[in-house]
C-alpha cells in the first residue's frame, strides 16, 4: 500500500532537508542531479512518527536506496545520530497508535 504523499509532507521533507543544510547526512554530499530525500526511519505509515523531526534524514538518492536496502545499518547510523536515550524515545513514539493526526490537517 502506497501512502499518499500530502502537501504537509511535502512541507516537512523542506524542513528536514533545510535543516539538514541541504546536504546529505551521510555522506555530506550536496546532490543536483537526483536530488535529496526526505528519508524517514521509522517509515510514513508510522502516523505517530510521520512528521517527527528526530524521525526523518536528508539523504542522496544513493544513500535513500542503501539504507532502504541496509537496515541494520541503517538503525547503527539513527542510534549514533540521536544518541540511545532518544533513539529509546523515538523507538517509544512510533510505537504510539494514538493520537493519529487530524486528516484535514494533513490534506492541507
């Protein structure tokens, strides 16, 4: 099931990558051609976490695709990032079903 990609997200996909200094967070590159990504961790279906700033990465098309396809790494590089305690915290967070965000909020 795809998630629909709505104009709130695309306003925090902006923010993480502005953020972020418009550069990759892991290899430090500053992509034109693809571009960067908003990269969330725990992924967009996670509603507790969707829009959580902790949550998401700006990444290079090639370092979306290696953590989408490297995982363990993936979790290394979030837990170095936050540190454990708010890695714990985060963890905690996505693990909430309630509340969901409000759909008109997000269909914006």
């Amino acid at each position: 099931m795809k998630v629909r990609i709505s104009p709130l997200d695309m306003l925090f996909s902006k923010y993480i990558r502005a953020k972020a200094g418009c550069k990759c967070e892991k290899c430090g590159n500053t992509p034109a051609r693809r571009g960067l990504h908003c990269h969330h961790f725990y992924r967009r279906r996670k509603q507790a976490t969707r829009f959580d700033e902790e949550n998401g990465l700006s990444l290079c098309w090639g370092c979306h695709q290696y953590f989408q396809e490297n995982r363990e790494e993936e979790r290394e590089f979030m837990l170095r990032k936050l540190g454990q305690e708010r890695f714990d915290m985060l963890l905690g967070r996505a693990r909430n079903t309630w509340p969901k965000p409000d759909k008109k909020l997000i269909e914006l």
